[in-house]
C-alpha cells in the first residue's frame, strides 16, 4: 500500500512540474516573439527615419495635411534604406508601413504603424513597446490595464513617453504597433512634439521653446527644478506638508520642517529684526518667555527659575534639565549560550534596572527530520533565585504547538545592562 501511494505522489509532483514547464515554455516563446517583432520595428523605424531624411524635399511637394502619403517597407528596401532579409510583416502577421503627412507647409510628421495581422495582446503590446525604444508605441484597447485616458483612437509611447490622436491617420485600431517618428534635414529639425522621454541626439526634442501656460493646472511629482527666479503668488509647502497648515491669523508664506540657510534668518517688518539667527551661531529677539508652570509644547526649552533650564517633555510638562540623567548601558555580552545556561543580573545601583535581551544565532536545520516534526523553536528567559536562565523550546508541528525542551542544540547570544528612568 505504502508503495502505491508513493507512485502516485510521484505522479502527482511529475504532472505539477510538467504544467510548470509547459508554462515557462509559453512564457518564454512570447518573449522571444516580443523581441523579435520589437528588433524589425527598430530597423522599420531606422530605415524610415532617414528615408525622410533624404527625400525631405520631394515628400514636401506631395505630402498634404489630409491622408497621409503611404511608404511600404518595399519600397523602403527597394531605395535602400532596409536590408532585403527585412520582412514586410512581424511576428505577428501585421504588414508594416510608414505614413507621413504635412501639418503646415514645410513640416513633416510621421508614424510607423503596424497593419491587419493578429492583434496584439495588452500585456504583450507594452513589452514590444518598452524594448523598441522611446520611439516605440501601440494602440491601446479602450482602458487597457485599468487606464481611462487609453483608447483605440490613440497612440501611445513607450511609458506613456508620448500621445498622438490617430484621426486624419490610417488608423490601424488596438492591438497593434506605432512608432513616432523623429527626423532632421529639409523637412526641419523636427516633428514639431515635445518629447516626454529622451532620444538620442536629439535634445531639442525635449526642449521648450515657449513660455509654457498650465492654465492653473498642477505639476505632480516633479523631481529637481531648477532656473533663475522663482515667483509665486500663494503660499509654498515642503515635505508633503499642506501650505494652508497655518496658525490663526498668520498670513502665510512658506510651511516646511527644517531650514538650514548660509547666511542670516530674522523675523520683522519694513527692514527690522526684531528676531533673528545668523551663520555665526547668535541669536537675538526683543524678548523671549515662557511659563514653566503652564502647558507646553514637545521640544520647547526656555531658561527660567533662577537659571534653571527646562524641557518640554511628551505629556506636555515643563521638566528641569537636571533631571534628564536616563540612559541605557550593556555591561555583558554572552555569546552561543545554550539552553539551561544562566546569567548572572548585573548590579545596577539606586535608580537602575536590570535588563537583557536574547538574540538567537543558529537556525535549526532538522526541523523536517524529527519525529514529530518541529515547526519552529522559542526562546525566553527564566529566573532560578539567582540567575536570569536562558530557555530554549522546540515547538512541535503537532496541530497543539506543544514545546520540548531543545534537542537540536539551539544557541543565542545574551546582552545585560542597566536602565536609568528620567521625567522626559
């Protein structure tokens, strides 16, 4: 019987590992099928990029703002723009073609887009997107990945890197490939889009050339902004901090944590400083109270009461200095203690409490192999009369957890010290 049974767990592990694999196998042939349809679209792309380039001046003479002009990879190959090993479809059975239209007289615009075939899936689509390169995109299903602003009727960049509305475009509709095209030469220096994303020697794709209006919109989640002036007409906030978090009556400016500043820090109206803090360490103010027999706030400190100097502590009392003695020290350290072995509780002296702390360094290894297994281990310390104890327990994987004395040879190391209470 027992032999039976382990036939059939071994069938039943060999059919988990088969279904494992056959999973990876899918896996991993949609991988390499996302790479290879993502290497044609770089070579596409390449090869229509400088087609563009080169016949900047005839396409102006043809191209219009209405249907664009269609260039097929055949006739890519046949100028000598694309190795003729370069297939017209991808991976996917989609036919390739390049759509250049003219927007304004002398300016060019052009996309690269995948047509007919198999339409791609979500998941697959931004994997191809993402190893094209910032050029690459796809035409998205309506709210793909949860997304609201997606949709057949655009275009969208490798990340979100860039947008185009595919009216006025053969649109090829969701589940396939785009690119967005970047280009010097007679057409201009450019696509006329700004650029959410970096491509290579081309800086001025990602360069503003206007003064940028937000019409009261926000900026989110800007990382480093830097220029010469900055000028606003509210309040500013640092830190995740909310800029109207102001006390009563404050007209508000800046709300912020810490200010750290090379020069001088005052506080006054129309030139006077009435308060002030300056690179050297000095302080002034006109005047400077506070009532230790009242409530507080936590870090305030004043100095009062016949020079006495007071801290705020957490429950909002006014506590003297003198009294912040606490501290915490170890005076032993016990390393590979075994269970049974004990410590001696160090003296403290008036004031002071013993303390100790166990760190267990040895990780049973046989915990499978015990009968009944052992699904973990505790370790606490007792007290004999005399001695801190050190307590190690097996804990059996018995359903009840019930604990045994150990038997695999457990080891922790031992701190003791001394702890000192103060009124803060």
């Amino acid at each position: 019987m027992e032999a039976i049974l382990g036939i059939l767990v071994a069938l039943a592990l060999s059919a988990m590992s088969v279904g494992g694999l056959l999973t990876w196998s899918a896996q991993g042939a949609a991988s390499v099928k996302n790479a290879v349809a993502a290497g044609q679209q770089r070579q596409i792309n390449k090869a229509a990029e400088q087609y563009i380039k080169d016949f900047g001046a005839t396409l102006i003479q043809t191209a219009t703002a209405g249907a664009p002009l269609i260039i097929t990879p055949a006739m890519l190959r046949n100028s000598g723009y694309l190795q003729q090993g370069v297939a017209d479809t991808n991976a996917f059975r989609q036919s390739w073609v390049l759509q250049v239209k003219q927007p304004s007289p002398g300016q060019l615009q052009a996309i690269v887009t995948s047509e007919n075939g198999d339409a791609i899936e979500a998941k697959q689509l931004v994997q191809v997107a993402a190893q094209t390169g910032a050029q690459g995109g796809f035409i998205p299903y309506t709210r793909q990945m949860g997304d609201a602003t997606m949709d057949g009727n655009t275009a969208v960049g490798t990340y979100g890197g860039w947008r185009v509305a595919m009216a006025g475009w053969r649109n090829p509709g969701s589940g396939h490939l785009a690119s967005l095209l970047s280009f010097g030469g007679a057409a201009g220096g450019g696509n006329g889009y700004l650029y959410r994303v970096s491509v290579p020697n081309r800086p001025d794709l990602n360069t503003m050339q206007t003064a940028l209006g937000m019409g009261g919109n926000d900026i989110n989640n800007a990382g480093t902004i830097s220029g010469n002036r900055a000028r606003f007409g509210g309040r500013i906030a640092t830190n995740g901090l909310n800029p109207d978090d102001m006390p009563a009556g404050w007209a508000g400016g800046v709300r912020t944590g810490d200010v750290y500043a090379g020069g001088t820090i005052a506080a006054g109206n129309g030139g006077a400083t009435p308060a002030g803090m300056n690179v050297n360490g000095d302080m002034w103010a006109d005047r400077l109270t506070f009532n230790t027999s009242a409530s507080c706030s936590w870090n305030q400190i004043t100095v009062r009461d016949n020079n006495q100097a007071f801290v705020c502590n957490r429950t909002g009392q006014w506590v003297p200095i003198s009294n912040l003695v606490g501290n915490l020290t170890t005076t032993g350290q016990y390393a590979g203690y075994y269970n049974g072995w004990g410590v001696t509780p160090p003296s403290c002296g008036p004031g002071g409490s013993a303390w100790f702390s166990i760190t267990p360094v040895t990780t049973a290894v046989e915990f499978a192999n015990h009968n009944p297994p052992i699904s973990g281990a505790v370790y606490q310390m007792g007290w004999n009369g005399s001695q801190w104890v050190l307590q190690i327990f097996d804990v059996l994987a018995d359903g009840n957890r019930t604990r045994i004395n150990d038997e695999l040879g457990l080891q922790a190391d031992i701190r003791v010290g001394c702890s000192f209470g103060n009124g803060a």
